[in-house]
C-alpha cells in the first residue's frame, strides 16, 4: 500500500521539461529522444545512494556458516558521469563512467574501496521527429570498455548495449518517455531485456518533476529487477540544469530505496 502511495503521490506532481535549451538524459532511468546539436558539448554528473536489505539469511564468515540477521548493504556511486558531444544535428558520441563503494551494517563483512566500474563509449541517433500520435525516436548503442576499470570490476569482452527511446506530446505540457532495449555481458553470458516509462507535466517554466517506472526481464537464473522513481529538476539557466529524486524498489532482489541528486551542464 505505501509503494502504490507513493507512485500516487509522484504521479500527482511530474514534470519534463521541454521549453528549456538543455535537454538531459538524466535524472531518471529513461533516456530522452533528444541529442545535443551540432559541434554542442554537455556533461552530466551526480551522486546516488542505495540501500539493500537482506533480511535473515546465511551466509560464510571466515569459512564458518552462519545465520545473518537484518544484514544490509549500502552503496554510493559518486560521480555518475555522461559527456555528449554532437557531430551532427542528429547525431551525438557519449562517453559514461562512475565511481561505486559498498558497505555493510555488520563489521563482520568487508566493503569494497571507491573503484571504478567499467566505462562505455557509444552514439545516440535521433530518427525520428515524431507526428501526432506517431512517437519521436532515437536509438542508442554503447559497448562497455575492456580491462578499464577497478580490479573486481572490469570486463574482458566488449559488453553492448542497445535500446529505442520513444517520447510522445500528449499536450504543451504532458509528455511520456518511454524506453526499450537489451543488454548482454559476455563474462556473466547474461541477457537482459529491460524497459522503462516516465511521465511528465510543466510545474513552472523553471521548476518540474518526474515520475518514472523501469525494471528488467533476465533470460537466465537471475531475478527481475522492478522499481519506480520521481525527483524534481530546477532550470537555473538555459544551460544549467540540478537535480534531486528518489525511488523505491518493487522486487525482493530491488533497493529498498535510493537517493540521488546531480547537476548538467550545456556548453554553447
């Protein structure tokens, strides 16, 4: 019941904005349609934190199985970054990397160091303007960069990704954003579908907000991943834009929360 409460309330006060110059791929998980323009250079940067619960579970400690009570994990990527830089109207490379340090509420088991985990390069293409109820469309394809990376985290195969974005104007304010792709790790031979739906209306011409839902379907022995998310974006000038939100997960494998807050900025 708080869960649906919740997605209520955020659903009650969404926004994206569309008058503004700048035109993020962040704060929510949906990427937008949108490329930066010809010779245009942004980057985007934040924080977030998760928390994870494992409830009473076993688990080895110095080889010796035990039963763990209430163990959670915590976990803070900082920075979260995107640089975008158009080489054509339509056209933009992306680089995106961060930081990411788990910890646990029990001293009996050790976190790991702030390391980086594995960047990716890639390109977004917008198609498509979009015409009445027909969508705007862009796709996106990155691959994960091979050995680059914390010693526990790199990769040894290029790992793609690949999705479409789809946004519709529904009115001058509201608009949907919605996203579907497929990823693939090589090491783990792992396959992911995974998806995501934002939804958004003009608060103010500086303020707004998003309400957004995304998750995963694995095509192996891992577990769907579900979770919704909303936060508020302040326009500080046609090129600045910061951010704030928050989500809950929706599946015993999601985060029981997750905070964050970022900053993006366009350079003309």
């Amino acid at each position: 019941m708080k869960k649906i409460l919740f997605l209520f309330l955020i659903l009650a006060s969404v926004n994206i904005l569309y008058s503004q110059e700048i035109i993020t791929d962040r704060p929510d998980k949906t990427e937008s349609v949108e490329t930066v323009g010809k010779g245009k250079f942004q980057i985007e940067m934040g924080m977030e934190y998760t928390s994870f619960s494992f409830g009473n579970s076993l688990g080895y400690i110095d080889t010796t199985l035990v039963t763990l009570t209430n163990l959670k994990s915590r976990n803070l990527t900082l920075p979260t970054t995107l640089i975008r830089y158009g080489i054509l109207k339509n056209v933009e490379l992306r680089f995106a990397f961060d930081f990411d340090k788990q910890s646990y509420n029990d001293d009996r088991f050790e976190g790991g160091e702030l390391g980086l985990n594995p960047p990716r390069v890639g390109a977004k293409i917008h198609l498509y303007d979009g015409k009445e109820y027909l969508p705007a469309i862009a796709f996106i394809g990155s691959v994960s960069i091979p050995q680059l990376g914390a010693k526990d985290k790199k990769t040894d195969y290029l790992n793609p990704e690949f999705l479409f974005a789809f946004s519709n104007d529904i009115n001058d304010d509201l608009s949907l954003g919605y996203n579907l792709g497929i990823e693939h790790s090589y090491d783990d031979k792992a396959t992911n579908l995974f998806y995501s739906v934002s939804l958004g209306i003009g608060l103010t011409p500086k303020l707004g907000a998003f309400a957004e839902l995304y998750g995963n379907f694995p095509n192996d022995d891992y577990l769907s991943d579900q979770n919704i998310d909303g936060g508020f974006t302040y326009l500080i000038n046609n090129n600045l834009q910061i951010d704030v939100y928050g989500g809950i997960g929706l599946s015993t494998v999601s985060n029981n929360f997750m905070l964050g807050t970022g900053i993006a900025y366009k350079f003309n």
